[in-house]
C-alpha cells in the first residue's frame, strides 16, 4: 500500500517537474519580445 502511494507521489512530482520546466522553457523564449513568432495578430494591426 505504502509502495503505491509513493510511486504515485513520485509520478506527481515528476509530471510537476516537467510541467515546471516546460513554463520556464517558454517564458526563456517569450523574453526576446519579438512578435514574428505568434499565431494569432493583435486587433490593432488586423484589418
């Protein structure tokens, strides 16, 4: 019982780990501010 428990706590953990590098991946890539990379245009300069 005690064996499930902490394999489940430890997938937990390690989906929050990864899930935590994934957003700080992100952001490291959002900080240079250049917009060439979005989808989606801003309303202002759709026309």
């Amino acid at each position: 019982m005690f064996k499930a428990i902490r394999r489940l706590f430890g997938l937990f953990a390690l989906l929050a780990l990864i899930f935590g590098a994934l957003k700080t991946l992100f952001q490291w890539l959002d900080q240079n501010e250049q917009d060439s990379n979005e989808v989606f245009e801003d309303e202002e300069h759709a026309l």
